[in-house]
C-alpha cells in the first residue's frame, strides 16, 4: 500500500517545488525621456512589451507636474471629467494590474502640458 502511493506523493512533491521555485519577473519602464515624464512623450509607449504584473516610473519635478490616470476619452480631450487617480510625488511607481489600455496625462489646473504631449496611452498585454 506505501509503494501506491509513493509516486502520487512524489509527483506531488516535484509539483509544489516547481510552483515554490516560478519566479515571476517584472520589469520597471522608466516613463519619458531620459530626463523623465516631459513634453513631447505622447508615442512612448507604442513600441513597449508591457505586461501585467510591470511597473511605471514616472519622475518629474513635482512642483511642476503631476500624473492622471484618466479615460481614452479625457486622454484624447486633455482633460480630466471626473476624479481620478492623481500622482504628485515626483517619483511614483505605478503597478499594472490587469490588461487593456490605460491612459495618463499631466494636468496641473489646465490642459496645457497634456497638449503639448506629456501624455501616454499604453497596451498592456
């Protein structure tokens, strides 16, 4: 009866140590330029693998700037219609969570920095 048993136990075994051992590596995207969130990013994140389980960098002078997370449609407008997740800190990280597009813009009590490009729109995967 142990024998019968035996692989079963042990092929349980192997199971759990795979599972303790998968590593999941996720990858920090520093938003921007070299220099960070600015003017003129909007096409940053066409070309960008980004997945699940990333992280978002944005650093910028926070006395200056800041990050909205908005709709596709406050994204195409530069505006922001309703409350929404607002970073100020000049060094956020932002986790992605789940798949779809997400939408950030800088808007600093009008829309003009958004208009002139320091906005993103990326696809997570």
């Amino acid at each position: 009866m142990a024998r019968g048993t035996m692989v079963p136990t042990l092929l349980l075994l192997l199971l759990a140590i795979f599972c303790a051992t998968t590593v999941v590596h996720s990858k920090e995207w520093n938003v921007g330029r070299q220099d960070g969130w600015f003017f003129s990013i909007s096409n940053w994140g066409d070309d960008k693998p980004i997945k699940v389980g990333d992280v978002l960098v944005f650093k910028y002078k926070a006395i200056a700037h800041n990050v909205v997370q908005v709709s596709e449609e406050d994204y195409n407008a530069c505006t922001v219609s309703r409350p929404s997740p607002t970073y100020r800190s000049g060094n956020d990280h932002i986790k992605v969570t789940s798949s779809g597009r997400f939408f950030f813009i800088c808007y600093v009590k009008t829309p003009l920095h958004c208009e002139n490009g320091m906005k993103i729109a990326i696809t997570v995967q």
